[in-house]
C-alpha cells in the first residue's frame, strides 16, 4: 500500500510475472481501491489481458490507443476488451482513478469479442436481451457456432440447450463466438481442428479452468464450431495445466469436430460426454468437416444438401440440416421436411 496517499491507491503488481521479470525503471504506477476490485473479479484469462496493458504503461503512459479525457489535465482512457480503465499520469506517476466492465465491447462497438452472457427465460420465452457476465455461474452453459452474431446466437442456443437438457432449465450462460466472416469462422475452425490454438479456445480454457476451481458443475452443448473450439480449449489445458475438468459435461449439436479425437481428449481432461452426438445424417459440418463417417451415402448427400446451410440459394426454402437440433431419423432423402 502506498503509504503517502492513506488507503485511496495501491502499488500495481504484476502477479503473472515473476520477481525477476519487473523493472523497476519507468514510471510508477497506482490502482486506486476501486479500480483493483473491478481486475480482482475478472476471470484469469481478462485478468492477464488487463496486467499486460497495465504493465506497457509503466513504459509509454499515454499510448496512441489511449483516448485522452476531455477536462483532464493529463488524463486517459484505455481498453480492454470489456473493461475500461481512466488514469491520470503526474510528476513520474500513473494513477488509475476508475474501472468498470461494461455490457457491450469497449474495444469497439463495430465488432463483437468472444465473452460470456447470461440469458434467461421468461414467462414469454427465451431472451431477447443477453447480459454480458465475468463467470459462469449456472449449471448449463453453451458455445455457438459459426456465423452467429450475438443476436442470432441468443436466439439459435436456447433451442440447442432445452434440445439437450430439457425445458426445465431456464438460464444458461453463453460463451459468445462471433462471427469474423464465412471464411475468417472456417480459418478458425480449421486451426482448432489442427490443434493450433486460437485465442478464442484460450479464453474458453481459462473459463473451464476457472469454473473447475469453484467446483461448480457445468452441462455444456456447443454447436457446430463451437466443438472444435471446445475440444481445442479442453486440449489447450490438458497441455498447459495437466489438471482434471471432471466440473464439465459436454454434448455435441452438428460439432465441427471429429468425434474419435475428441473422446481421447475430453477421457485425458475427465471431462463426460452427454449422450450421443446430435448430428442430421445429411448434415456436411459433421460428416465431411468433420470427418464422422466413412458412409458413402451420408457424404455425397451433405454435399448435396449443402447448399440448404445457406439462407439463398436453389435449396433456401429448404430447412437446414445443420441449424436446429437434429429431430430426423429417416435416411429417405425425398423426405426432407422434418
């Protein structure tokens, strides 16, 4: 504690380095009670994100990046991700005055960031409004897939979840993957299932690795590349942390993964896979993308049926094979509307 300014500061430390990894040189820099709290109650993953900004600003207080407040003498705004920091830098010292997370993307309002949301039902249903959280802290939880922005992704996992779990459950959080673009989503997708790890399966490690700490047990579905992205995360800890996720269940909705990987990675980290895999037979994202089966009829029928994933096209007013929860058991491709 800062023994000239009473209990309003404290000296920043930095806890993911080590006693011979920080300087001394540069300027010193302060977190002001409030503001702790604000990094205290972020999730490991934000937490390092956060002490790395700070960290930089012990060399070069007033970054390019950091907004300068309108009244300040020499006062700044920075972020990251969702949370946002004002400090004020003075004679040799850096002081950051305030804190907060915020709901919507401090980044920038133009492009969503992977990060966890509570969505609740009512009386009238699922949503519409996602509250943006720091932990997961209910007993169903959910990843989405591809092209989902978090609009479509409030709307799309609810069904995903009551397919999985049942209609009883009536909040779940949602780890938002947004959308970066059809081929930007299949780039990602393809690094996760080549066990190149992309920040966004880091995040969600660092959220399981949280959530196992507190002994809380979660059921999670994931869709589509969101079970490339999780296996990847499960994959990514067992590599780094080598502890077990015995806290987590998983099922798989239409996954982007191939199954026999996954259970040798999930068995590795103790995590339980919830029943069968919920896959359309005519579905291309599990079949080919995936790589699930050798049958020649299910391959060439996703093909076939691929262009039904999109919403134009000569199949649009076809139902998708891959959207919703898979309900079809017949192979009769002529019967379609199921």
């Amino acid at each position: 504690m800062d023994s000239n300014n009473g209990d309003f500061r404290q000296r920043f430390s930095n806890t993911n380095l080590s006693a011979d990894q920080v300087s001394n040189n540069g300027y010193k820099l302060f977190l002001s009670k409030e503001a702790q709290q604000v990094i205290d109650g972020a999730g490991s993953y934000e937490s390092a994100r956060i002490n790395q900004k700070l960290q930089s600003l012990i060399a070069m207080p007033r970054p390019e990046s950091a907004g300068k407040r309108i009244g300040g003498a020499d006062g700044y705004r920075m972020a990251v991700g969702y949370y946002r920091f004002d400090y004020v830098v003075f004679s040799g010292e850096i002081t950051v005055t305030n804190a907060s997370f915020d709901q919507t993307d401090a980044d920038t309002a133009k492009r969503e960031k992977p990060g966890l949301y509570r969505i609740r039902k009512s009386r009238d249903g699922w949503g519409p409004v996602a509250v943006r959280v720091e932990a997961v802290e209910t007993s169903h939880a959910a990843v989405n897939g591809m092209q989902n922005d978090l609009i479509a992704a409030t709307r799309l996992m609810p069904l995903h979840i009551e397919s999985a779990f049942g209609k009883k459950v009536n909040t779940f959080t949602l780890y938002h993957n947004p959308s970066v673009g059809f081929f930007g989503d299949l780039w990602e997708s393809s690094r996760d299932k080549l066990s190149i790890t992309t920040p966004l399966a880091k995040h969600l490690a660092a959220i399981l690795d949280d959530t196992q700490k507190k002994k809380k047990e979660v059921k999670w579905v994931v869709h589509s590349q969101g079970g490339a992205v999780f296996v990847q995360a499960v994959n990514y800890h067992n590599k780094t942390r080598a502890k077990p996720l015995d806290m987590h269940k998983v099922k798989f909705h239409s996954g982007a993964n191939n199954a026999l990987i996954s259970q040798r990675i999930l068995d590795k980290a103790s995590v339980e896979k919830v029943g069968k895999d919920n896959n359309h037979p005519y579905d291309l994202v599990p079949n080919v993308i995936g790589m699930n089966t050798i049958n020649p009829v299910r391959i060439v029928g996703s093909i076939v049926a691929a262009p039904a994933l999109s919403s134009s096209g000569p199949l649009a007013h076809l139902k998708s094979p891959h959207t919703l929860p898979n309900k079809r058991e017949t192979w009769k491709f002529w019967q379609w509307k199921d």
